[in-house]
C-alpha cells in the first residue's frame, strides 16, 4: 500500500547475487546452471564464494574444497580473478552512478543510493530501484538484491530478504513494524559486542529496543551506540557518504604456504609486499615515513612499526625494516602470513631529499613503473622475486573501485580460514 507518492528520504542498496561466481558463469556459458566455486588459484583449498546452485548442496563461503567435494561431488573449481570482479564492480557502479548521482560504495558488490532527490526526476522510489537493478544487472551480467526504504539499514536488510534477484520494499512508514522481530544482531553494524550488551538487558528483537533508554546506549558506545537505538526502530539517519575517505595506511600482506620456516622464502615474500607498497604509493603520489612490517606464526604476529629518515616511496627502503623485523625478531617460527604497511602516507611534494636514502633508486623506481605500468605488475622487478609466489591477487570485501583502493590487495580473503574470518568481521560482506 502507497500513502505518498513522494518520500522524504528514500535509499536503496544493491547487493550483487554470488558476485564473483555469478561473473564466471556469465563469462563461460558452460557453467551456467551447474555448481561453481570460486579458490584462491587452482591450488586453493578454501572456498572464497560459490555459485547458488552450490549453495543448494550445502557448500558455503569458507569451506574447505575437499568436504565441498564431498557434499557436491560435480562441484566445478575455478581460481579467482580479482582484476576481472574489479572491472565488473567499477562498471556496475558507473551503471548506477548513471542513474543516480548519489552512490556509496559499500563493498565490491555492494552499493548505497540516496535516490531522494531523483523522485523529481525519475519519479516513485519503486520505479527509481527497479532502474537501478535493471542498470546493475545490465552491466555485470549478473542478477542483484535490492532493498529499498527511508534508511540504509532497513535498506539493506530489505536487501537480505529475497536472494538471488529479490526486490523487496519497506516503506519508511512500515520500517518499525517490520523490523519489530527482527534479533538486533541480523542488522548490519551490529556486532556480538553490542549484541551482548543488549541481550544483559532483555533487548534480543529490534521491538524490545524501544523499552531501553537511548541514553544507556549512548553512555557505554557514544554515538555508534546512539545510533544502533535509531536502526532498530527503522530511523537510522546515517547518510549515504559519497566520498572515499582518505587511506590511513596503504598496506599489501599475503597468506604463505603453512608454516614456512625457509628465510629465503620469508625474505622473498617480504621483498615483494616492499615493492608492491613503494610502487603504489609511486601509482597515488603518495610518501610515507611509518612502516608496519609484520609475520603471523602460531603464536601471534611478530611486528613493528619503524620510522624513515625522511618519507619515502622506495621498496629497498621499506625492505630494509622487513630484514630488520627478521633479525631482531624471528627466531625460526612457521610463518602463515606476511603483512607491510605505510602508515600515514601523504601527498608527495615532488622534491628530492639530499639525504633521502631511496634518492638513488628513484630513476630505476620509474623505469619500473613505467615498464609495469604498459606490461603488467612486476614484469620488470627486482631479480629475487623471480622466484615469488604465483599466487594470483584477492580482492579485499574493502576494495571500492575509486581512489586509493583501487589496487587489490594480496591474500586477505580466501587464503585461509584467516581470511574468511576477517571477511565477516568486516560486516556481512560473506556474500561476494
Ligand atoms: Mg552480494
């Protein structure tokens, strides 16, 4: 039932259906249909995603080939191929761009529109959402999820209620009464801590809310807390933000073949993250003085921050505290994971320093990028990492297909039970 035409807030979020998997069946009509998953190579053994028709059988994000194999015995494998899925993305958030100025981008397949102030010029919030889907759809060869209402949390779980290909509409009016039985912890953004913390205080549904004082919210989670209070009862007033905010840290880790132990492995792995971090801070202009260089074992993550004379963009540089992590630290432990970051990285001024260690490698630095920058990364590289890893590039559910984050970045999902983990930390992006 429609009581107004015109919305005095209206959102809608697409959520792409078994992204990744959806795009291979899409590019090879030989998997349509059938039961697709998507590894980390051909060598992978953890499930990033699979197609619906896997998730039939019973194979889920997360799960370990063999058993998938087990429950789907003519499950088809296929490596993952994040400069393709970053394509799609880019081209499907240009779609609804199209449509609508005001996107946010949520994650690789996610996306946030304020479409309120298109009413004048598309007309109902309906119409406006099924353009979007259609535009979505369009682009990717893949089907989506739309949820439309007056805010973006009841927006997204809108969203969630009909999968593959749902459009489902909560009109902001009917936004309390809809998600009156709805457990607290089902909405996005609200986490085991707070779920927690509510469920002490007999709030378990988003009705029971209304019985709790915002302020006791508040007083133990400030306004992250204050706003939980207002999604419950379908007035989250957070705004779609159509800006990416700037890089606190450009960072590159990868996930090792378990428990590596051979240092010149290690230092083949820490070589190429240093490279990779110089050359996109070289890509964005970008120099940093901070480098975080850590290794995560059994027992935790060796790691430290060290500080650069003078801010730099150089992979020698930053190489150099990866060796110094190595000889202070480690002492033999299987390593799992590799991880280098600069920290604060700001715009360069274009100015060489006199004392600026990397000074010498900078003509060799551009050659590099120049090189790699018309044949592909690393084609020209420092001769060691001849003998890295092939291990191909994972998208990270943070990747956004503007700025900074254009880059993908290395291992962070699927590599591991490590990775899916940190995917769902990362809030309900499991679904790529
Ligand atoms: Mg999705």
């Amino acid at each position: 039932m429609q009581r107004s035409r015109f919305w005095k807030r209206a959102i809608v979020l697409v959520d792409m259906n078994a992204f990744f998997a959806g795009i291979e069946q899409r590019d090879d009509p030989a998997l349509r249909g059938r039961p697709v998953a998507i590894t980390n190579g051909l060598t992978g053994t953890c499930i990033i995603t699979c197609s619906y028709e896997a998730r039939a059988a019973g194979v889920h994000t997360g799960m370990r080939l063999r058993e998938a194999l087990e429950r789907c015995p003519d499950l088809i494998q296929r490596p993952s191929r994040p400069e393709r899925y970053a394509a799609v993305s880019t081209a499907i958030m240009q779609a609804l761009h199209d449509v609508c100025p005001d996107v946010e981008i949520f994650s690789v397949d996610e996306a946030f529109v304020d479409v309120t102030p298109c009413q004048k010029l598309h007309g109902p919030p309906e119409r406006i959402a099924r353009l979007l889907k259609d535009a979505a759809t369009a682009a990717s060869g893949v089907t989506c999820s739309v949820g439309l209402s007056g805010d973006k949390t009841t927006a997204k779980y809108a969203a969630k209620l009909h999968k593959p290909d749902g459009f489902t509409v909560i009109p902001p009016w009917e936004a309390r009464a809809a998600l009156r039985d709805v457990p607290v912890t089902e909405l996005c953004g609200v986490n085991r801590g707070i779920g927690d913390f509510l469920a002490a205080r007999g709030v378990i549904t988003c009705g029971d809310m209304a019985r709790l004082p915002i302020g006791e919210l508040a007083r133990r989670f400030g306004n992250p807390g204050r706003r939980v209070w207002l999604m419950c009862q379908g007035l989250d007033n957070e705004p779609v933000r159509t800006e990416v905010p700037p890089p606190k840290s450009i960072g590159h880790g990868k996930v090792m073949p378990p428990d590596t132990r051979d240092p010149q492995v290690i230092r083949i792995y820490l070589l190429h993250m240093s490279e990779k971090v110089g050359a996109r801070l070289r890509r964005h202009a970008m120099v940093a003085q901070q480098f975080f260089v850590g290794l995560s074992t059994r027992e935790g993550w060796l790691a430290d921050t060290w500080r650069s004379a003078v801010p730099t963009d150089d992979g020698r540089v930053i190489y150099g505290f990866a060796r110094q992590l190595l000889r202070d630290y480690w002492r033999g432990q299987g390593v799992f994971q590799v991880q280098i970051r600069a920290l604060d990285p700001q715009p360069a001024d274009g100015q060489l320093g006199l004392f600026d260690p990397g000074h010498a490698s900078r003509p060799c630095n551009a050659v590099m990028d120049a090189v790699n920058g018309r044949y592909g990364e690393f084609a020209l590289a420092p001769a060691t990492l001849l003998r890295r890893s092939d291990m191909p590039n994972v998208i990270a559910p943070s990747w956004k297909p503007f700025g900074h984050r254009e880059t993908i970045l290395y291992g962070f999902v699927g590599g591991g039970v490590e990775g899916t983990r940190r995917a769902r930390r990362h809030g309900g992006h499991g679904d790529i």
